[in-house]
C-alpha cells in the first residue's frame, strides 16, 4: 500500500466472548455498519427529508447540513430539520412525517446512495482473504436488504441484521452477537467496522475489536477514542491490519 495515512489506535477493550451456536474457533467475520461506513446514503436521505419540508413550505437543507445527522435515523434528522427551521414538533406531526419520509425514501432508496471511495475493492480483497462480512445497521432489515439488493451487493453478506431483526440494536451488543452468529462466525473471532460511537460502543459491549472509518458521518471524539484504530480511507482496510488486531496486546504496534 504507497502512501498510507496514518492508522490510529487505541487499547482494545478485554471482555468475554461470545461464541457462536457451532461453537470453537471459526474464520474471521468482518462486520459492517452501512449507512455513513459502506455506502454513502446521504444524498438519498437528504432527499427524503426535503420531501417531507416541502410538504409544509419549509426551503431544502443542503446536502452538508444533513450530512452529520444522515446515520442516526428519520425521526433524528426531522428533529434536527425543525430545530433548525425554529419550529415546533409534535408527536402527532413527527409521526406523519416520519412515515412520508420512510414511504419516500424506500421508493428513492438507491438513487444517488453509493460506496465511498475505495468500497469495492475492499470488499473484494477482504473475500479473496477467506473472511466473511456481514451488515449489522439501524436501519430496518427491510430497507438494509433493499438497499443492498438494488445495489447488487446483497450477495456479498451472509447476514443482513438490521434495527428490527432481534430484540435489541446497536449499541446493544444483541444486535452484535446476532449478526456474527447469522453469518456463522463467533465474536471471538470478529470485528465491527462503523462510522460513529453508537458501532463502537456495541463493539465494545460485545468485546470485539473495532475499527472507526474517519471518512463516514460522526466519527466523533468519543468514537475516536473507543475505537480500536481508526482509517481515513477504504484502502487501509487490508487483511493485514485485520490480523494486526487479534495480536496478543503485547505484540501491537502503537502508530506514532
């Protein structure tokens, strides 16, 4: 790899693990969150939001302004949206426009959403390498698989999990543990990729290894300092790395 930027780490969080119903070591499962890690949805998300603004003559937010808020959900972007516009939500109005907005977006959902840069040849290198990925979102599994789907990516991943798909979601580690077990692999053996502390945090609780994408939409300081390294780009998303993370402690290189 020419030219790296500099990998970031962080010490990795010692809990138990969990392991999978087959039970014994198993080859690496590598975790992805989606939105704001994967596949840039932003503009789409966006799109849906100012749907649902135009509905009540309130002007479009620009893409850089949703942008920040685009991981965290419908309901968490009308907020913002309002709070910006100074106008008061109720539960009655956010309930409405939460369904316009989710009617909208399933129907726009792959317009202009793309991988990041690099998001492909990732893929490709990680599965050349023998690991299997998997999806963990908060996304519903519906709109996770759609999305997936009309891509033509859904083939890759054994498990889809999304916010709906077990009894608890990210940061809960349910959601974590689920995901690895559905894609056959065990947590003692597993990573959770993610874009924001809401992934890193599940990782932690689920005792895994985490890496923080610095390109995605909230890498912010908490998750900078959970994660276990951090990357600025999908091309130092190798299998070295990867194997670098399950390293006995002792033997981990701390980046300068």
């Amino acid at each position: 790899m020419s030219a790296a930027l500099p990998i970031h780490r962080s010490s990795v969080h010692e809990a138990h693990f969990f392991e999978a119903a087959t039970g014994g070591p198993s080859q690496r499962t590598i975790v992805f969150d989606l939105d704001g890690t994967l596949v840039d949805t932003a503009p789409d998300l966006a799109g849906s939001l100012n749907h649902c603004l135009s509905r009540i003559g309130l002007p479009p937010l620009p893409l850089e302004i949703v942008r920040p808020h685009a991981g965290h959900g419908a309901q968490a972007m009308l907020r913002e949206a309002y709070r910006l516009a100074e106008r008061p939500l109720g539960a009655e109005e956010l309930a409405e426009q939460t369904a316009c907005f989710l009617q909208h977006y399933e129907a726009h959902i792959a317009v202009e959403s793309a991988l990041f840069p690099g998001g492909i040849a990732a893929l490709d290198r990680l599965s050349e390498a023998g690991l299997t990925l998997a999806i963990c979102t908060n996304k519903t599994e519906r709109l996770a698989r759609r999305l997936l789907e009309e891509m033509e990516l859904a083939s890759r991943f054994p498990a889809i999990c999304g916010a709906d798909t077990f009894s608890a979601r990210k940061p809960d580690p349910i959601h974590l543990f689920g995901t690895i077990e559905q894609a056959g692999g065990s947590a003692s053996n597993a990573l959770m990729v993610g874009d924001t502390n809401t992934d890193i945090l599940a990782a932690r609780a689920a005792g895994v290894p985490s890496i923080l994408v610095l390109f995605g939409y909230d890498p912010g300081s908490e998750a900078r300092s959970g994660a276990t390294c951090s990357i600025e780009r999908f091309s130092d998303l190798t299998p070295h790395l990867i194997d670098s993370l399950f390293e006995p402690r002792a033997l981990r290189v701390q980046a300068v």
